[in-house]
C-alpha cells in the first residue's frame, strides 16, 4: 500500500464537487493515509467541517483565526503534510494559488508547502477552458503542481462537458502515481488481463460470471505507479478505466486471447487476473431463443486456455506469466497444481468466498520455491505484494 501512514492534507474549495471530498478522505484512509482536512470558507457552504472531523479524528482547519489552533496552522499542516490534495480546486481557488495568495487556511497551507501538491479541478466547461484560467494551470503546472482530471462527464447545471472532477478512487491513483510509487518498473511493459468474459448464447443472452475485474484494474494501476508501462485487456466491468494505461475492452474469451497475442510481442510480464468463462455455447444464435420445452440445454465447447497456452512457449520466448486460482476449496493444492499444468512463473491462490467481487481479499502466492501465505487486505494492496514478486522473477 504505497499510501500507508502517509500523511496527507486534503484541502477543498468551494465547488458543488466538494461532497465527494468527503469520499476521498475516506478513500486515502482505506489506503492506509493518515488525513487531516482543510476547508476554504466557501467549501464550508457545501459540506459541513464537523463531517470532516469526524473521519479524521481531528478538527477540520476552516479559519486562520480560530483561537482553538495555537501557533500558525498553516504552518504546521504544510510541514506535517506528505502531499497536499486539494479537491476540488475551484477557477477561482486556482487562480489564488497561481498567484501566491494566502488569504484563506487553504492557499496559506498552499503558499507555505514543501511537499508534492495535487490538484483536482471541478467547474464549468467554460470556466476550465477560459484563458485566464488556461494560464493559471499552465502556471501552477510550471511550479510543479501535479493535476488528477479535470475529466468529461456530468457538470452541476445539467448539462456534460470537460470540467468534471476526477472520481476520488481517480484522485488517490493521481496521488500514489505521481507523489509516492517506487519507480522499480521503470522500462517494465506489463499486461494484465481482467474481468469476466461474456459468452454470447443468443442476441440478448449470455454465460458470463461475477468477476467484478477489481483485482485487475489495482493491478493496472499498481504496475503504472511503479512506471510500467501498462497494457489492460478487460473484458465488461461496471469500473472507471484506470487513467495512464491502453485499455483494450473486449467480450468473450476469443476476443480476449487475439488482444493478448496482438500485445504479446511487446510484453515483459503477463498477469492473467480475468476470469476467463471455460466454455462457450457451440453456436451463439442469430436469433433468440424461444421458452419450449420444461428443460433445455445448450452444448458448451471449451474455450482456450489462454494463460496455459502461453506458459507453453519456450523460455526465454515467453514472457513472465502470473495467474490466478480461485477456488472454493484446497485453494492452494489447485495453486501448486495449475502453476505445475500452466509452466507459470507465479499463481495467486484464493478462496471465491474472500475475494470475488470485492474490494478486499486473502491470498497466497504459490510460487517455484514456495508459497506465502498473506493476510487480508485490500486489492490494491495485493497488487503491490504481487509487483514485488514479480520484480524479483525479472
Ligand atoms: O484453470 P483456471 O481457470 O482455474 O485457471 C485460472 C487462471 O488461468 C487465471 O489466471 C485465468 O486468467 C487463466 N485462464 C486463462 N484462460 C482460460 C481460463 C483461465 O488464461 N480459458
């Protein structure tokens, strides 16, 4: 977890997107950060402080003034701080910062950081691409601020264009990428696989399964913080697509397997994190299906193995293969077993019952010389454990 015990101030401004500050806070804890908040006056007329204190355990900075901080609190906050996320920052936040001032608890911590600023920006399409606010990008761009989003999407008044903040789990990827990751991937070209695959039985029926393809997407995003480059093949999620990754989004299984081979030549590791749907109907209909008969059946042909079919290539012509094992039982004697049947370099064997599905997981890696049993953690944690396996099998 590149955020733990990372001490990280989060400073929002006045903008209808500062009720997902209150996610974000929320969303750097669960990635281990340790958070306080400070507020522009403005911001307070959208969330409430006694919110943020209650996440964070500690009062919420709003006033350069309150007699409750002894000594000069943006002072303290700017030398406690890691990193300062501020999100969202408004034009008019921007164009305070821009330009020095330290008028508010927000721009004075601003004014005095020694550490990495990251700022996600929310307002009107208009408002981003007017010049003068261009130019204060442009500007704080120049003295090293670092940017999650804007991104297209929804605006507040109805109607969608660019201006939109970046999601929160977006904002703290912006933040592990660009402030904290170990850059020992560098040079690294990594293609993960992730999700379900769809298996077409007729025009509006499919096999499918409930991978949610969270694992996949941390591991993308893990492999790019640590300055891989990243491919990810996803077969159909309901998750944002990792930003500073080529995505290729595909269906079935088929699909999936000619993504892999058209990436392969340019690949140093492959992580098969998909759940790739063993058989597919035979025949997909052209048209529906009708109700007949009280039972029916449909005749399934096995899909590829994609992970073992690459495990097959000569070393030396492969690339390094991890893969996964999710069972319902003996999860890691069918570990050891499919890193034998696959020739993969490394299986990461966990139970259905912990993992599918959710955001966080128990897993054990089942490698050639051993296994580790890890405890339960989050996804986005496991990824990382995974990465340093896979640094040392480089
Ligand atoms: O054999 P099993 O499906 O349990 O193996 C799981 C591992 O093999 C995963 O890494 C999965 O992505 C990969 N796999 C594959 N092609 C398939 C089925 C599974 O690459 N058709």
């Amino acid at each position: 977890m590149t955020l733990r015990d990372k001490q990280i101030v989060v400073g929002v401004g006045g903008g209808i997107a500062a009720f997902k500050a209150v996610e974000l806070v929320r969303e750097l804890q669960r990635r281990g950060a340790k958070v306080r908040v400070v507020m522009t006056p403005s911001a307070c007329r959208f969330v409430g402080p006694i919110t943020m204190t209650g996440l964070t355990g500690q009062p919420a900075v709003t006033d350069l003034w309150d007699p409750k901080h002894p000594g000069e609190i943006h002072v303290e906050l700017a030398h406690w701080a890691h990193a300062i996320v501020i999100a969202p920052a408004t034009a008019n936040l921007l164009a305070r910062a821009a330009h020095g001032f330290a008028d508010d608890a927000v721009l004075a911590t601003l004014a005095c950081a020694g550490c990495p600023v990251l700022m996600a920006p929310a307002m009107h399409e208009r408002m981003w691409r007017a010049a003068a606010n261009q130019r204060n990008v442009e500007r704080l761009t120049q003295d090293g601020v670092r940017w999650a989003g804007p991104v297209q999407g929804a605006l507040a008044n109805g109607t969608t264009g660019m201006g939109r903040m970046a999601e929160p789990v977006q904002i703290a990827d912006a933040l592990e990428r660009e402030a904290f990751a170990p850059p020992d991937l560098a040079k690294v070209r990594v293609l993960v696989s992730a999700g379900p695959t769809l298996e077409d039985i007729d025009p509006v029926r499919f096999i499918s399964n409930r991978s949610s393809g969270r694992m996949g997407y941390a591991l993308a995003a893990a492999a790019r913080d640590r300055g891989a480059s990243v491919t990810l093949v996803t077969g159909p999620t309901q998750l944002p697509l990792p930003a500073g990754v080529q995505t290729v989004q595909v269906r079935t299984a088929l699909e999936m397997q000619q993504a892999i081979h058209n990436a392969l030549r340019k690949t140093d590791v492959v992580i098969m994190t998909a759940a790739v749907a063993d058989y597919r109907p035979a025949q997909a209909k052209t048209s529906k299906i009708k109700k007949q008969g009280e039972t029916m059946s449909i005749e399934l042909v096995k899909n590829p193995d994609i992970l073992a079919t690459l495990g097959a290539k000569r070393k030396g012509k492969r690339p390094v293969l991890v893969g996964f094992a999710m069972e319902t039982n003996d999860v890691v004697a069918y570990g050891r077993k499919k890193l034998v049947q696959k020739k993969a370099d490394l299986i990461v064997a966990n139970e259905a019952s912990v993992g599918f599905g959710r955001d966080d997981t128990q897993a054990t890696l089942v490698g050639k010389r051993g296994d580790e049993a890890l405890p339960p953690m989050s996804k986005r944690e496991l990824a990382h454990r995974i990465l340093d396996r896979v640094c040392g099998l480089l």
